[in-house]
C-alpha cells in the first residue's frame, strides 16, 4: 500500500498544524488530554432536516456556484469579495459557557442533524483560528481543474489581453480614494474638518520625511511615530498536554 503520509510535506515540515487542519474538517480536537475526540455538541431535535442531499452534493460536499457576475456589475462584485474577506465568526455568537471554562458557539445556521451550538474550549478555538491562518508566501486565490495554471485548455478558456476585442474606448477602472476607502470601510470620515465640520481637500501628498516632520513642529505637534500597541498578553498554564489561554486583561 502506498504510503501517503510519507509524501505528505506538511505533515513532515509542520505537524502540529497538519494536525489541526485535519482535526478542523472532522469537528475534532487536534491537541490535548482531548486530542482525536468529536467536540461537544448541542442538537436540537426540530431542526434536524430531512437525509435529502441538495443536487450537486457528493458525499456531504457541495461545490455552491450558483452567484453570477456580470463583467460590469461593480456592487455584484463588491459583496461577494466582502463576503469571502469577512472574519472566520461573529463575536456576537460566543458567548462564555455557564461553567465559565469553556465558551459555546451559536452556529448561523443549523446542521442537517440539528446542530446549533458547539462547545469549545478557549484552545479548541485558537485551534479552529489557526487552521484558518492563510499559509505564508502562497497565492490566496487557487485555480483547479480546467482554470488550473498547468492545465491544457486554459489557454482556450482564459483570454489574454492582447486577444480581448479593441472597442476603442479606454476601460481603465478607477480606483477609489483613501478617503473613500476609509470611509466605506471603516466609517470614517476623514475629510471632515473637526473644528467647522466643513469639507477639507487634498492639496498634495507630501512624502519627504523632513518636509513632514516641519509641518509637524510648525503646527506643534508631536513628529514622534505612534506607540505600537502589543497584543493582550496571556498566561499560559499547563495542565497535562492542555494550554488554558487566559486574557489577562479580563
């Protein structure tokens, strides 16, 4: 029998996260006095649904392409990229358990089986995180099948620029602003003048380092760089083979 593992190179290089990645797509516990065992669950006997697999799904699988967009639809495009950037979950579906140990999950959706809540511990979750971290120095955007970089008919599906129709007309997109950016993503206005509440403009980006640090000492501000905030610190306690992560600032 061949050995897969032996060819495995994360497996070899890192095996802890190998683990976590595998213990993640089974609803295991990757670490601990818990390692290899299904978490804890709460089941909810109305929402268990009926054993019909949707069509197009394989073995529990399903590949959902349904969203279409249109070369021109911006906002189409817009929503399904914050959709694939949003965060791993909602920090207003955990909730500290009652045992005051461990946390619970409320799920978005039910399982098939009833599923609605998981109960994890503080390092079950900084598992599932870890298996989410993106691999460093590799592309976040993978191609397979006909669209893969070495298959035979990409060439066929996928045009190059030089192939594209010439209509004549430039179509440069452009690219929103900082100041459109921070407002839309972070909901702050930073044109807004904070004394008369009037519209500032930009007048010029100014780079130069000792240019900056003038403007700074004529207006009497500080030209010092901000302090780098550090991360909350935790106080790692073992217990057997299991990391309790408490914030200390709890």
């Amino acid at each position: 029998m061949h050995d897969l593992e032996s060819d495995d190179g994360l497996l070899t290089k890192e095996p802890l996260l190998a683990k976590c990645y595998a213990a993640s797509i089974r609803y295991l516990s990757a670490l601990g006095k818990n390692s290899g065992k299904p978490l804890l669950r709460l089941i909810s006997p109305e929402l268990i649904k009926d054993d019909a697999f949707e069509e197009g799904t394989v073995m529990g699988f399903n590949l959902h392409a349904s969203p279409a967009i249109e070369a021109d639809d911006r906002q189409g495009l817009e929503r399904i990229l914050r959709y694939m950037g949003r965060p791993p979950l909602s920090s207003h579906r955990l909730q500290l358990a009652p045992d005051s140990k461990n946390l619970i999950l409320l799920l978005k959706t039910s399982w098939r089986d009833g599923t609605s809540r998981i109960l994890l511990s503080s390092f079950e979750l900084i598992e599932r995180l870890v298996a989410l971290i993106p691999a460093p120095r590799k592309n976040q955007i993978r191609y397979h099948g006909f669209l893969g970089p070495n298959a035979q008919v990409r060439s066929e599906l996928v045009q190059k620029p030089m192939d594209r129709p010439n209509e004549g007309t430039s179509t440069k997109i452009l690219r929103p602003n900082f100041a459109e950016l921070m407002s839309k993503i972070f909901g702050i206005d930073i044109l807004a003048c904070p004394r008369c509440h009037s519209r500032m403009q930009v007048i010029s980006f100014i780079r130069d380092r000792k240019a900056v640090k003038d403007i700074l000492n004529s207006l009497k501000m500080s030209t010092a760089p901000p302090e780098v905030l550090r991360p909350a610190e935790y106080t790692v306690c073992y217990e057997e083979e299991a990391v309790l992560f408490m914030d200390n600032a709890q």
